[in-house]
C-alpha cells in the first residue's frame, strides 16, 4: 500500500497496471481457448484439445480442492485448529456415501448421508476433543495427527484395501459436447472438444458452495460472528455470544464440506486407502498459497494448484507433482501469510512449546550412570538380533526424534521435516561414496563423505528453518511437513541423482579399524557412541548462551528481540544444529538399512518420528530415545500381539492418550506417576 | 527411579525379547512374509492364503517334519520388508523364508538373503527382472515369473491377431511398470510395431484427464499398466471423455479388481487383450482343482485366486517338494535343499515349472482376452498359452542383456 502511495502521481498505479495486466492474461486464455490456433501454438503446446483439457482439468479440480480446502480454512480460520484429520473426514465421507449410496441404489442419498454424518462426526469431535483442549492450539493439532493415525487404520481394517467406484446417476455421466474448437479439419469440417460432464457438475457444485459461503459469512449474523471470531476470539465471546455452540456449528460445516467433498471426488475419482494424505496434502498446500482462513484464498490457492497440477502433469510429467510445492515455497518466501491471508493471522499466536514448563535440566544422577552402564552392557545379555534390530534403530531413531526436540522444546518450532534432513544425508552418502545400484556411487573416501554428508543435511536444515521461521507455531508444523512430502516426491521422480522410486542399495559402512561395522554389535557402539555424543551436545548447547537465547525466543520473541538477539538468526542457527543431528543419524540410519528410497522418507515415517518425540516427552533430551525405544519395541513385535495389521491403532492410540494425559511424554507421565506410586517419594520426584 | 526404568529395560530385554532357544528337531521353522500392512494389505492377505493352501494339503507336513509357519508383515516399502524377514532369520530363527510380494521388496530381501547363507529365501511374487537377472544371490530361488515374462505373447498378438501398429503406453512411474513396458515392447518392437508416446503417470495419481487428452487421436491401441485402483479409474475417465481406442492390459490392469467394478466402463474392457501368470478359467483339472479348493478354504478371498494367492502356492508347493527329497534336511549350509529346489520339476496349477541358472522360474504364460460369462460377469478368457518362457523372452542371453535395462526410456520404437 505504501508503494501505492508514492508512485500515486507517476501515471498509472500498481493496482491499475495489474489489473491491465490480469485483463489482459485473461482475453489471452480466452482466445487460447475459443479462438482457431495457428500451426506454431500447435506445435509448441502438443495441440489445442490437449492444453484446453488441461486448463479445464485443471479448473474442475481446483473445484474439488476448493471444496475440500473451504472446510480446512473455515475450521482454522475461526479456532486456530489445523484439522490435519481433515483428510481422514474426506475419505470417511467417501466411504460412508458409498454405503449409504450402494445401499439405497441413489448416488444422492450417498452425497446428502456422506455429507451429514461427517458433519455430525467434526461438531462431536470439537464436542468430545477439541473443547478440552481449548487454548492449546498446538496439543489440537497432534491430537488431530493422532487421530489421523487410528483413522486410517481402523478405516483400512472396515472397508479394506479396496478401491471403490461410485456409480454416478446416468444424466451426469458421460461427455458433452463443448462450444471449444480444438482442430480444423481440412475438408472445413470443425472438431469441437467433448468434455465429461461430471467433472462440470463438480465445478458447478463447487460455485455453489463457495458463493453461498461467501454469503452466509457476509450477510447473516452466524456469518458475522464467524468474521468475528476470526478476528478477535475473546472480544466475539466478552461480547456475549456462544462461542462454544459457534465453535461446534463451525466444526460441524466444516466436516459437512469434507464429507461432501469425500462423495463428490470420490465419484469422480474412486475411494480408496491413501485418499485421506492427498487431499489433506492438497487443502494443506491450497491454503498455504492462499492463506489461512479465508475463503476467497482457498479458491485462489485451488486453482493455482489445480492448474499447474494438471498442466504439469502434461507438461512435465516427471516433475509435476512437486510443482506444486514449489509454487508454495515460493508463495512463502514472497507473501509468507499467502495471498488473501492478513500478517496478523500468521504470527497471532505466540508459539507455544508442545510441553508446558521448562526443560529439565540434566543432571549427572547414580541412575543416569546405571543407565549408562545398561546401554554399554546390553550387547552382553541381548541376541545379535535384539542389538540390532532394537538396540541400534532405537538409538537411531532416537536421535533423528531428539533433533525435533531440540527445534520443539527449546526453540518451540515443530519441524515435520526432520527424517528429511536425515534421508538428505542418507541419499548424500549413497551418492557419494559406494552403492550397490550401479547409479552414481562417486566412491569418495568416508573421511570426506561422511562429514559432508552431515553438512549437507547441516544447510538443508538451515535453509528449511530459512522458510520456516518466517511463520511461527503451527504453520510451522504444516510448512515442514509440505516441504518433506515435496522432498519425497523430488526423490520419487528424479532419476538422474536420487534414482527415483527404488532408490539405492547395497550402502554399508566402511571397514575402519579392521573392524566390520556392519556387524551387530560393533554398529551398536558405533551408534551408541554418536548417541552419546549428540545427547551430549543438546545437554551443553542448553547451557550456552546460544541454547538460553534460543529458549528466551522461544518464550517471548520480543522481548529477546528488544535484548538485542536476531531471533531469525538464532533459529535459523537452531535449525542447523539440528540438521547435523539428524544427519548424523540419517547417515547411520542409511547403513542400518542398507539402503534408501523415498519410502525410508515418506510421510507416515515423518509422523513416525513426531509421535516418537511426543510419546518420550519432550523437556528433557532422553526423552525422544525413550519414545524411540516403545516405537520400535511395538514397530517389530506387533505382529506377534496384536497382528501386524493394526500396529497403527496401536501406536496411534499411545500418541493420543500421551498428547491427552501427559503433555510432556513418558517422561512427565513417570513423574506423575511416581509419587503415587512410591511409598516415600523419590527425592527428584 | 531411572535405576528402576533400567533395571525394567534389562529385564524385558533378556527375558521377553531373548530369542527361543528351544528348537524340537522334529520341525522346520519357516518365515513366511507378505504385505499383511498399508495398501496392499488386501494382495499379502491373498498371498498367505495361497501358501497356507498348500500347507494344508501337505497336512503341515514335509519330509517328515512338522512345517511350522511364522508370519512376518511388510508395508510393500523396501525397508519395511528387510526389518521383518531379520526379525524372521535373526529372532524367530526361520530355516527358509517365503516372501515378499511386491518388486522392489525383493531386490532388497536378495542383498539381505546374502548375509544370512544358512537361510534358504524363496520368492513370494516379487516380479523384479533384477532379483535374479544381473548380480543373483546364491540362496534366492525365484520359481514365479518377473514382470517382462508376464508380457510373454502380447506384443506380437497385439499386433498380428489384433492389428494394432501404433500403441501408446500409459504406466506408472516406477520399475515394475518399465518392467512390463519392456517385456511388452520386445515382442512389439520386434513384430514391427511403434510406440510413439509414452505416458509415465505419477505413483499414486488419481486424475488421468489430462493424459487422456493428450494422447493422439491416431493410435491403434493404448497398452495400460496401471494396478487395481488406478485402472478402474482411468477406465472410468477415459470412457468419460468419450475415449474409443481400444486397450492393451498390463498383468495387474485387468484383474479382478477392474472386472469387478460396476459401472459402463464394464462393457468397454470386453475383448481387451493382456498377458500373465494365471487366467481365471484355464483349461485343466490342476486349475480348477486349485481354484475350488481355493474357494472352498477362504469363503472370504476374490471370487477367483489372484496371481499372488497362485505365486504363494508355487512358491510353498516348491518348498515342500524339495523338503520331501531332502528327507527335512536343512541343516549347515542347507546344501541338498539348494540342490533340490534347484532341480526340482514342479507340476503347478498353471503348468510346469523349472528353474534356470540363476535359481529363476522357466514357466508357462497366459495370454488372455476379457469375456463376459453367461451370467453377466467378465473374466479373462485364454487365448493361448506361451510354454516354457525364461527370463531372457526366448531372445540368447547375450543380446537380451544388450537391450539394458528396463527405465522410462528404455526400449524404444517410435
């Protein structure tokens, strides 16, 4: 606005010179698309029928996202909560439609009981959830990751791994015929394009919705209040308005808008496992680009991704997926509150710690030195198989989680993208020294591999808390977590460095010492020792003067600011550390395996490692490894307790009542639980 | 307190979790691993029911032994696949380990089978070429077909019986595809036909509108090699857009999960040509005689065996065979039971099966074309049976291992 100003006198503004320029763009698309090609925009475009498919493809989608997002960024927009269950409403909606609609025999009443029972499900969850955790945005959100867990799994296990096709009714089937000219044949004979109608029906379906929100936000008062809310929660209800009810209708039209949107794209496209990520994937990225918690964003943020989705995968196919991602990044770096979102919304929330208190500190204690000893005599009394498969993934493991402890509990920054930064040096190391793939394998010496790999994951972390802390609290959560799933698909599509989906095997450690590390127990000390060290590390960096500044940023931004700290730096320096942690591990973790493809970073892995640090607690630097321990010790004997199959509930259900009952972990929990348990309480207790 | 947390780990370290000492020698531990978790839960769940079929049949019984199964599960990632075949060898202290399912899971079960040479691994239906073609381990033996022999036949009916000179693929992007692309494209390419485009679509892509556009309006047919749920829904969109060329099926694009759909794409997909290790109604009692005991032990499995309950069936029937010689000898090195399996002549439901060189498969394929049955469903029909296809597609060794390697580029004939 201030640019408006002082060039006010020079000619036309900056406003009018967009506006021209959209104007512009706009009659341009138009002839693109109604107007007779000549041969050159033929040729350079592969054909008028295969761009406009795309452009329209890539319209009706964004319909769909559209419908998707609006839940999304309504929820947000008016309680602060990232819904990430909001996928896992979609695909529930999707599957009970289907019942509802194969029972009936009438895709409608599928649309209308897919819709209202997901509606009743989101007003019960804020009922039943959500308002006992009020205030605490950041436990909402876990809370939402775990039930995003359980929901899949129990989904998977009721309706199976099965893809289902919803019979669409026959006057929305089929194609029509379009006003578009696509070819001129020679003879005179026009070709028009034929274009499916459900997908316009879905199109249409989604101008409905989102007029009638902007209406119902903009001229009723449940939509006054709704604005209000977003503005200013405790002045809406000083004001004597229900915001719990306001809160729970909210929630309701939110799972509404899922529900819907589950049996509208799911005719469209089928239901089916892994939905439930991709379109949570999807609102996550729309609303990014288009801000949080408006509407007119979301439908933004929905056709820009809808359209270079569909255009990419035309034309560039390989690198299409992650075009997306990058239109988001480059949104944050730009506009980091995304295009219609206001800076307010974006840093309103202090960012909060996911434990209340402080980090306890870490004292030498005569336990702390049994536990020690324990870890240094476990190979003694444990099976090869034990010290490796247990002993060494869960000091791997461990570590990756304590390089998000570091970044959660000291800096207050949530990063989804840890197991990242460790695959980057993973992948570092395959691609630098040996492999067994025949794909690249540079050979280099590990004296120079291995420190560079660790660097390497070292600047990626730095650079991912670059994008990162322009945004604070649980934006930050979602920004790492599209940036690790826009990784995942780097590695995925590309074959030239990362080999593509089977990635690279046969990577072992190099025999240093005459010692084979690769063994079982030599790789267990060799992963204890940079366990030890790490841990070591966290525990100084604590004290210094970096680690309290880091914490006072942590606690009070300004304030650190007003002392004189670069609060940007600080966490950006934090972010580094910690991505020489999880390179560390990532490096061990490569040879643990033996090998590396997109799947060792795939999503479900990158929650794997949150629900680790949750579960250990995250005030105090054992705590991730405590995590880690359960997570493997479950990971590898489920199958003998309660069947592979539902090892997901299992751990999703620990991850809930932890994120319930015991904010800070394992850990807190024992401290909890001890004096009550204890006849005389133990002098730390 | 923490003195108490560690003394607690300790305990359940040593005691819980040490590994059963106790092994009768009467019986022979067997790990068997499949996709038993994520998406492919459904194809692991057919896979064990296959390999418990024919356990059954032997009454749990090889060459005097008690045959005692442990399950192990994978997510169909690579990683996940290694964890549960060591906790099968390492902790549970399996003799022979049968598994996994899918490609990539293979390759990597292969580098782990060569750490532990006093473990025999047989394939469950992981239908990577290089599990066995290039750099093999010794105690890996495969008695399914890799992706490129499930093509065996169809490029050249495709193009003498069907017609069809100009094809266009449209696969996933990863390896088992290109796989299938190159064993399609041999015979093809060889026949005299061109692929002029072909379209690699994304893992996990759900929205084939755009590709659909783009194909050319002049191809004869387009090859599809998309699994279960993204077949059914490029057939839907495809037949949306109003599309009439007709298809060419990869081995997992017309399986029961496509054939089974409702919906108009149904009538589209008769007469769609493709090729694999089974057909649902092939001649011979040893088929039927498979399918109704299959039917009769899991009234909730597929309609019909899927080709993983079939290539879990071989892989146990082999098993069980070559123990039966072997008198249960797996001890040391298990060298007879490696000399077993590797001459065995094993009668299957879908025909003879022997091993080649590298301890991979030389069997029958099926060429198929869909057909609708009396009563309205749509199976696969057999058109003809390939015999005897090995691992190089009957070209000499030296020039099929010239073609390279399977990737989106590889073959090519425009």
């Amino acid at each position: 606005m201030s640019l408006a100003v002082i060039n006010a006198a020079a000619g036309p503004t900056p406003r009018q010179l967009s506006i021209g320029a959209c104007l512009l763009a706009g009659a341009v698309l138009l002839w693109m698309i109604f107007g007779v090609w000549p041969d050159w925009l033929d040729w350079l475009l592969g054909g008028k029928k295969t761009f406009v498919s795309a452009v329209l493809n890539g319209v009706t989608l964004a319909g769909l996202y559209f419908l998707v997002a609006s839940g999304f960024t309504l929820v947000f927009g008016l309680m602060r909560n990232v819904n990430l269950a909001h996928g896992s409403l979609y695909l529930l909606g999707a599957y009970i439609g289907f019942d509802a609609a194969t029972w009936s025999g009438n895709w409608f009443v599928g649309v209308v009981f897919g819709a209202l029972a997901i509606a009743a499900v989101g007003a019960l969850l804020q009922i039943f959830v959500f308002q006992r955790l009020t205030g605490d945005d950041l436990r909402q959100t876990l809370v939402t990751i775990g039930i995003s867990i359980v929901a899949a799994d129990l989904m998977l296990a009721i309706w199976g791994g099965k893809t289902y096709q919803f019979s669409i009714p026959s006057m929305l089937d089929g194609a029509v015929a379009t006003p578009i000219i696509t070819a001129v044949k020679s003879n005179g004979q026009i070709v028009t394009l034929r274009y499916p109608f459900y997908r316009l029906v879905v199109l249409a379906i989604s101008l409905v919705v989102g007029a009638g929100l902007w209406l119902a936000l903009h001229t009723t008062r449940f939509g006054m209040m709704i604005r209000a809310g977003v503005d200013d929660r405790g002045m809406l209800s000083a004001t004597g308005v229900n915001v719990r009810l306001l809160f729970v209708g909210v929630f309701a039209i939110g799972g509404l808008l899922a529900g819907l949107s589950g049996v509208i794209g799911g005719s469209a496209l089928s239901v089916a496992p892994g939905e439930d990520v991709r379109y949570l994937m999807a609102s996550l990225v729309v609303v990014i680009v288009g801000g949080m918690g408006s509407i007119t964003g979301a439908a933004i943020g929905a056709l820009l991704i809808g359209l270079a989705e569909q255009l990419g995968l035309v034309y560039i196919p390989t690198y299409g997926v992650v075009l997306t991602f990058v239109i988001m990044v480059v949104t944050l770096a730009l506009r980091p509150q995304g295009i219609m979102g206001n800076a307010r919304t974006r840093l309103a929330d202090p960012p909060r710690p996911p434990a209340a208190g402080d980090i306890v500190p870490v004292e030498f204690t005569p336990a702390a030195g049994a536990l020690a000893v324990a870890l240094v005599l476990f190979p003694v009394v444990a099976s090869p198989f034990i010290v490796f498969q247990l002993g060494a993934q869960t000091l791997i493991l461990g570590m990756i989680a304590l390089s998000l402890t570091i970044l959660g509990g000291y800096g207050g920054m949530v990063s989804m993208a840890q197991l990242t930064v460790a695959g980057i040096a993973g992948y570092a190391v395959a691609i630098l020294g040996p492999n067994g793939t025949g794909v690249l394998g540079l050979n280099w010496p590990w004296e120079i591999n291995v420190p560079l790999s660790i660097l390497i994951a070292g600047i990626v972390s730095a650079l991912i808390g670059a994008i990162a802390v322009r945004t604070a609290g649980i934006y930050t959560i979602m920004i790492t977590l599209a940036v690790g799933v826009a990784f995942f698909y780097l590695a995925q599509q590309n074959y030239s460095l990362f080999n593509g989906h089977s990635g690279f095997r046969g990577i072992a450690p190099p025999d240093v010492f005459g010692v084979s590390w690769r063994s079982s127990i030599p790789f267990y000390y060799l992963c204890l020792v940079v366990a030890a060290l790490t841990y070591s590390a966290v525990v100084y960096a604590a004290r210094s003067t970096l680690g309290l500044a880091l914490m006072a940023s942590r606690d009070n931004p300004r304030r650190a600011r007003a002392v004189g700290y670069n609060v940007t730096w600080l966490r950006i320096v934090a972010f580094f550390f910690a991505g020489l942690i999880a390179g560390a591990a990532g490096v061990l973790y490569v040879w643990f395996n033996g090998r590396i493809s997109p799947g060792t970073v795939s999503v479900s892995e990158s929650i794997g490692i949150l629900v680790i640090a949750m579960i250990g607690g995250m005030r105090h630097p054992i705590g991730p490894f405590l995590g880690a321990a359960l997570y493997v010790l479950l990971k590898t004997f489920a199958i003998d307790v309660v069947g592979a199959d539902r090892f997901n509930t299992l751990i999703g259900a620990i991850f809930l009542i932890i994120v319930f009952v015991s904010p800070d972990g394992l850990l807190g929990l024992w401290r909890r639980l001890a004096p009550h348990l204890a006849q005389k309480p133990l002098r730390d207790a | 307190m923490k003195i108490k947390t560690s003394i607690a780990l300790a305990l359940l370290s040593s005691t819980a979790l040490a590994p059963q000492w106790a092994r009768a020698d009467d019986s022979i531990k067997v790990g068997l691993l499949a996709t038993l978790e994520g998406p492919f839960t459904v194809l692991g769940q057919d896979g064990v029911r296959g390999a418990e079929l024919a356990f059954k049949e032997a009454n749990y019984m090889a060459g005097g032994k008690k045959i005692e199964v442990i399950k192990g599960s994978s997510d169909a990632s690579p990683d996940s696949a290694v964890k549960a075949a060591r906790k099968l060898v390492e902790k549970d202290g399996v003799k022979i380990l049968i598994g996994p399912l899918s490609g990539d899971e293979g390759l990597a079960v292969k580098d782990y089978a060569k750490t532990q040479p006093n473990v025999t691994f047989i394939n469950g239906t992981s239908a990577a070429q290089d599990t066995t073609l290039r750099d093999p381990a010794p105690n890996f033996f495969r008695f399914t077909t890799d992706g490129a022999q499930w093509m065996a036949g169809l490029g050249e009916y495709s193009f003498k019986d069907k017609g069809y000179h100009t094809v266009v693929t449209v696969a996933e992007d990863y390896s088992f595809p290109y796989t299938q692309v190159f064993g399609f494209m041999a015979d093809f390419c060889k026949a005299g036909g061109h692929v002029p485009k072909k379209f690699w679509v994304p893992i996990g892509n759900k929205d084939f509108s755009s590709v659909i556009a783009a194909i050319p309006d002049k191809v004869d047919a387009i090859y599809v090699a998309l699994g279960g749920a993204d077949g059914v829904n490029f057939l839907s969109q495809y037949q949306q857009a109003g599309g009439t060329a007709p298809l060419i099926g990869g081995s997992i694009t017309v399986d029961q999960t496509v054939l089974g759909t409702q919906g108009k794409q149904r009538d589209y997909v008769i007469g769609t040509p493709a090729a694999g290790p089974i057909a649902d109604n092939a001649e011979g009692p040893p088929w039927k005689k498979f399918v109704d005991e299959y039917k009769a032990a899991y009234k909730d499995g597929f309609p019909s065996p899927s080709l993983f309950a079939q290539g879990y069936y071989i892989e146990a029937k082999a098993m069980l065979a070559a123990l039966d010689k072997v008198n249960g000898d797996v001890s040391g090195d298990q060298a007879k039971l490696r000399d077993a399996l590797t001459h065995l002549d094993l009668d299957t439901p879908t025909g003879k099966v022997t091993l080649d060189k590298n301890r991979q498969a030389v069997a029958d394929n099926y060429l198929t074309e869909v057909a609708k049955a009396d009563d309205g469903h749509l199976y696969n029909k057999v058109v003809k049976v390939i015999p005897a296809v090995n691992q190089t597609l009957g070209i000499p060794e030296a020039d099929f291992m010239k073609l390279g390697v399977a990737n989106r580029d590889n073959p090519n004939c425009p």
